[in-house]
C-alpha cells in the first residue's frame, strides 16, 4: 500500500507542476484558518488588555491631570511611592484584608461548606442559597444595611450589646481599629457562602468509598477530615485561595461603601488609593504607578501560590 | 487574458465589480465613520432653536432650568430645548474629562457641586474647558458689584469665573422650637458660650443635642462640620492663591469648642447628616438642633422628618466672643458653560437669563428653596413677606438679611480633596480624644504638605 500510493505521487507531481501555486496558497490559507477563529480573542486581549497595560506603565512615568499631553516624569512617581505614608497604610491594610481571606474566610467556607455536605442535613438548597445570597446583594445595599448597623449612636450592634451588656457605644467605623474588623465581618458575611459553592462541589465530588475505608480503619470525624477530605480537596482548595488572595489584594466595595477609607486612612486599600488618586486628586501618572505596583505585587504573589499549591498540575 | 488597454481606458458602460462595490462602500463606511467621530460644525450660534446638552446631578436643577426656558427665550434671540443628562456629582467631573480628552460628546452646559468643583481646577483644566463668565458679568451695568463675592470666590481661578453659583448657603442654626420651649431652653444665643452652656444644661437634663458633628465614612461632610465653624471664627482651609491657611488659632479655637460639645454631649456625633441614624436622631428628638447651611431644611429636615413640620425655627448661629463673621457658608453648586463650542454663547446667554437676572433669583428660591446670589435681591419685598411653613411660619429673610452683610469668602484648591482626607482623620482623631486639637491641626497641615508635593 505504501508503495503503491508514494509512487502514484511521484508519478502524479510532474503532471501537477502547473497548479503547484495554487496548491500551495489555498493551504497556506488552510493552515491560517485555527489561528483566524482564535483571533477575536486575541485581538481583543491586545486591544483591551496589552494595549491598556503599555499605557498604564507609559503613564506611570508622567505626570497627567486628565486633559492635555501628558509630562514625562521618569520613575519620580513611584519614587514618591516609596515615602508615601497613606500608600504603606494602603498596602498594610490591603495585605490585612488578604490575610482575613486567607485565613478567615476560605476556613470558614470549608466548614460550611462541610457542615452542608454532612449527611443528614435537611434543606440543604435552601441553606446553600442562604449562604449564597449575600453575594449577589448590592453592594450598595450591603453598605447602607452595615452602615446601620454599624452607627456608633443607633446601630442595631450597639443597641444589641447597650441591651445585653449594658455597653453600647462601640464606635465600630470611626475606630481606626474597629473598623478594619467592621470591614472584616463584612467581607466574611459576603464572601463565605460564595467559596462555599466551590467547597461544595469538591466534596460532592469526593468518593464515599473513601470515608466507608477510614469508617472500616476506625477514624474519627477529625482524623476523617484531614486525611480524607482535605487530601481530595486540595486542588479546589488552591484554587479558591488563590482567587481568594486576588479577590482581597484588589478589594474596593468594602472600605470604599462602609468607611471610604477612613477613619484616617484605617481602611484605605490600594485599590481604593489608586480610584482617590485618578479620580479625586487628577494625579493618573501617580494611580497608574500605584497600579502597577500592585499588579506586580499579586503577579508575583500570585505564580508563587501557583507553583507552591500545584494548581493547574497533574500530580 | 490580461489586457492593459483595459486597466487605462475602462469601458464607461461596464458595471463595478463587486470588488470595487465593496471598496466603495468601505470608503464612505469610513468617510461616515470619521465624519462622525469629528467635532462637528464649530460655527457659533448667535440665535435661533438650540438644543443646550446640560449635565447636572439634581433633577431639580433640570426641572428649574425647564421651566426657565419661556424667560430665557424672551430675554435672548434663541429659542432653547434642553438634552440633559444626570449622573452623581464626582462623576460629572470624571465624565466631562473623558469627553474632553475624547473630543466629542462635551456637553453645553455643567452644574459643578462644590465639592467636585476643585478638580476642575488642577492644572490648566477649568481655562481649557471652560468659558470665563466674568465677561458675560461685567455686560451688565452693575451685576458685578452685585454678585456676592462669597459666591464667586469659590469658582473662580487667576480672576476668571467659571461657575455661577446656584445659592447662598448661608450657615443658620435650625432648632425645635417646641422642645426648646418645653425644656425652657432660650434660642438664638448670642455666643457660642452662651450655646454652650444652654447646651450642657439641655443635655444634662433632657439627654438631648443641639447640634450634630458627622463623624462617619463621608470625609467632605466631616470636614464640612468642622469648616462651618472654622470658617466662621475668621479661618479659611484655603487662601486666595490656593495656598494652605488651616494652621491657625482660629482653627484650633472652632476644633476645641467641637471636642468640647462632643465631651459634654451638646454636639452629638452622626454618621453623616442625611442617612438613617439622623433620622432615628431627629425622629426621636435626640438632636433638637443643627447647625447647617439653609439648604438643609430642603435635603435634610423635611424629607427625613415631614411630620415636624411647623415645630422648627431658624435662628442667626453664635458668634465667636474672639472675632469672625457673623455666619459662613458650605456646599452650593456652580453652573459653567464649555467654552469654543457652536452652542457656547448660547449656553452662557441662557444661564445669564435663567440665574441673573432679578426675576431668575425670585423664582429660583421660589422654585428650589436657594436663596440669591446678588445682594440687591434680599431687598425684594415679596421676597422680604414669604413665611415658610415649615418654619412655623417664620419669615426666613428676616434672618438671612441681617447676616448677609458679614459673609466670609470661602477659597478652594485643586489640593482640596489631599487635605480632606487628611483633615478628616485628624479631626476624628481630636474628637475621640487621641489628639489635641492644637496637635490635630498640625498633624492635617503637616500631612497634606506632604502629600500635595507629589
């Protein structure tokens, strides 16, 4: 067969020579045609993505108002960085925000998400749809509701603790220190059930043969948790602390709808820094040094997770 | 096949390929395109229909500016239509840039918000966008003289006027009149000692508050309480030049009287003077009293507390013993005009007969509660007769006349936004009682120079 089919080719090519041009343009436009279906996305990922990146490191550099030819600075703006006292408060808030996700929130979603999958739970729909209401709330709604009930003079917490304890007036968004916690419970509220749905879904996914072995070899509860679940969960469990991590290095609704970053800068997160610096203060060369300070520090933050928690590897 | 003849001298009677269909409707697609990203005419209009693009933040505003179209069309040679567009107050500002930097899309006509305002005014951005209307001033014979300068003052740049103010916000105590008469407390102190004990007995035995200080998120409105009265004693955060004037004894003076009325719980802290927890304040008349522009009654006091209406009063507020004016000034709106736009005369001819005349200032503070911005309005007779039944029925003019003479002139800085956020910390920081005032002071003027140099 072989033979027979090479040597028809040699014997068909000379008789071909004059369509040969041809030939060899329309596959050339075969081997285009993969790359033209992908281009949309590509081309859309140069317009929207690396063209606003080149610009924002080429702005990082100047000094622009918002109207007129941007001045060239050099690296004074992120020179400036460097001894900005409300950017080191910003970063120091932002890393405690990553770390209340990391170890609050993602913990936190785990149990639930633990206590949801536990057999013989009883509406359990409705208890997931419960812990995932708050993230489709508003905002906005989120804001006015815990500004409520927040308000040092008639906030609902405050009545509550005047009524139990006798001590009510706990200035939870005007304390430098409370109101980190305040923003605190407030990402914990809104987020948990949210990573709970992907905790969900790895345990579902989890074989029962599994835990009926370490039932057989006599494992408790605990012991059940950390050598079964956690073991099969660890690839949901990487990912979710890894968007977890970005979600809270970028954090803005919070701080910006519950304190505005106040009081005196206690809340201020470096995305919140970035928005007051473009969009309060004119100073867009000063924001886009600051942004891209940031996208450097969750790039970087973010590969380490990767390579260290194996996302995205087989073994 | 291939015939150059053919490529030279095309037969006239044979018909366009579809290759060159295609070219030709690309090339007017692109013409269109283009011609539709350009400026557009340029040619000012000096009269006849216009359609004016006004941005504002208020629907109320656009209601006024509707119904002013009649006047507006008698006084000017153009017949108007109104396009208006709303957004929040910020984000006017944001979106004037972006249609600026973008060349298209500029509106005719902007309501700046006081706050807002001071962006407009880094770098060269209020000169290249905006219309000087001091010139559209100085055409009438004597309007100048008449416009109060602390209604000017704060949008204005190197002597050119970019905003025409919308009011007067003149600072008054607003106070219920009932409850002060039930706890026998007397109204209208002359000083704020005398405010002050008045208020340290009121809380004493009733458990209430004369005024409210805003203490939450909103750094604009906690600076704003501190600023009413620091402006008062005779301070200024800002001078004429823009340079910073907040580090004074007059400022100190205002935050230790604030600190003082916090500790003896005749000031009361409030989130901020709108939301809920002032409501649930006014409602339950723990806050008999506040201290504010006049423009509260219509934002703050009636939609929060309709059923006290007649039960409030409006009185003249204290003066320092150590000097100052007789009142002050916060918040206002600026209507400015885009300027090298088709419709730019048209708009400033429009905002001049709708916001200076005589007649416009009347109807205006009929229509939207804003008292005038020329002096000689305030003698207006009917003006000088209007009760407001809110006010039980009270003549507000009697109080507004008797402190227009003493109105300081506020100054804004592109740098006001820097020294907000800073202010703000630093007066929270007094008031919890972790700073003196004396400190708290430094430590804002320390850390906006530090901040404004970048």
């Amino acid at each position: 067969m072989t033979s027979t089919s090479t040597s028809t080719s040699l014997r068909a090519r000379p008789a071909r020579s004059g369509a040969t041009a041809p030939v060899d343009t329309r596959a050339r436009r075969a081997a285009l045609h993969p790359y033209l279906f992908i281009a949309p996305f590509y081309v859309l990922y140069v317009l929207f993505m690396l063209v606003p990146i080149a610009v924002a490191l080429w702005l990082s550099l100047c000094e622009w108002v918002g109207l007129g030819a941007p001045h060239w600075v050099g690296p004074r703006n992120y020179a400036h960085l460097l001894t900005d006292a409300s950017f080191h408060r910003a970063l120091g808030n932002t890393g405690i925000y990553v770390l209340v996700s990391l170890l609050v929130i993602v913990p936190a979603a785990l149990f639930v998400a633990q206590a949801i999958n536990a057999r013989g739970v009883r509406a359990r729909d409705l208890w997931r749809t419960a812990y995932f209401v708050p993230i489709v709330v508003s905002p906005i709604v989120v804001a006015l509701i815990f500004g409520l009930i927040f308000d040092r003079q008639f906030g609902l917490l405050n009545s509550v603790l005047r009524a139990l304890f006798g001590t009510g007036s706990v200035d939870w968004l005007g304390d430098p220190t409370l109101s980190k916690v305040a923003i605190s419970l407030v990402m914990v509220w809104r987020w948990t059930g949210y990573l709970t749905i992907f905790f969900l879904a790895g345990l579902q996914n989890v074989p029962r043969e599994l835990y009926e072995a370490a039932s057989i070899d006599g494992a408790g509860p605990v012991r059940t948790f950390f050598t079964v679940t956690l073991p099969a969960l660890k690839p949901v469990a990487a990912f979710v602390a890894v968007t977890s991590f970005i979600g809270a290095a970028q954090i803005f609704d919070e701080p910006y709808l519950l304190t505005g970053g106040g009081p005196a800068e206690a809340t201020l997160s470096v995305a919140m820094f970035i928005y007051r610096a473009a969009f309060e203060r004119q100073q867009f060369g000063y924001a886009a040094a600051a942004g891209v300070v940031l996208f450097v520090v969750v790039f970087t933050l973010s590969r380490l997770f990767n390579r260290l928690l194996g996302i995205g590897r087989t073994q | 096949m291939f015939t150059p003849s053919r490529h030279l001298h095309p037969s006239p009677t044979r018909p366009p390929s579809r290759r060159a269909l295609l070219r030709g409707a690309a090339g007017l697609g692109a013409t269109a395109a283009l011609t539709a990203c350009g400026q557009g005419a340029t040619t000012p209009r000096t009269s006849g229909d216009v359609t004016l693009a006004l941005w504002t933040h208020d629907q109320n505003y656009e209601d006024f500016f509707t119904r002013s179209i009649p006047a507006a069309n008698r006084l000017t040679d153009f017949a108007y239509h109104l396009s208006t567009t709303r957004a929040g107050a910020p984000d006017l500002v944001t979106k004037l840039l972006a249609q600026a930097v973008a060349e298209r899309g500029v509106p005719d006509m902007v309501g700046f918000e006081m706050s807002a305002f001071p962006r407009m005014l880094r770098g060269d951005i209020a000169e290249r966008l905006l219309r000087d209307l001091g010139e559209d001033v100085a055409r009438t014979p004597g309007l100048k003289e008449d416009l109060l300068p602390a209604r000017t003052a704060p949008f204005s740049k190197d002597g050119k006027l970019y905003g025409l103010d919308s009011d007067t916000p003149l600072i008054v105590h607003y106070y219920r009149r009932d409850l002060f008469e039930k706890y026998g407390l007397p109204a209208g102190a002359d000083t704020w000692e005398e405010f002050a004990r008045i208020g340290e007995r009121a809380h004493r035995e009733h458990g209430v508050a004369l005024n409210a200080v805003v203490t939450g998120p909103d750094v604009n409105q906690v600076v704003q309480s501190f600023q009413m009265l620091f402006n008062q004693r005779g301070g200024g955060l800002f001078d004429k030049d823009q340079r910073l004037t907040l580090d004074s004894h007059e400022a100190v003076e205002a935050l230790e009287f604030i600190c003082r009325g916090l500790r003896a719980g005749f000031i009361t802290p409030v989130s901020d003077y709108f939301g809920g927890p002032m409501q649930a304040a006014l409602k339950q008349g723990k806050v008999i009293g506040v201290l504010m522009a006049t423009w509260f009654k219509i934002y703050g006091l009636m939609p929060n507390v309709p059923e006290q209406k007649g039960r409030w009063g409006m009185a003249a507020p204290p003066r320092f013993a150590a000097g100052g004016h007789a009142t002050a000034t916060t918040g206002g709106t600026g209507f400015g005009v885009l300027r090298g736009k088709p419709n730019t005369l048209a708009a400033a001819e429009f905002l001049r007969s709708t916001y200076l005349t005589h007649e416009a200032q009347v109807r205006r503070f009929h229509d939207l509660g804003y008292l005038p911005t020329r002096a000689s309005v305030y003698r207006d007779k009917a003006l000088l007769r209007t009760t407001d039944a809110y006010l039980g029925g009270q003549r507000p003019f009697d109080v507004y006349t008797a402190l227009l003479d003493d109105v300081p002139r506020v100054y804004v800085s592109p740098d006001q936004s820097i020294l907000n956020d800073v202010l703000a910390g630093c007066l929270l920081g007094a008031y919890r009682g972790d700073l003196t005032p004396r400190a708290a002071i430094r430590k804002a003027a320390a850390d906006f120079r530090d901040q404004a140099g970048r």
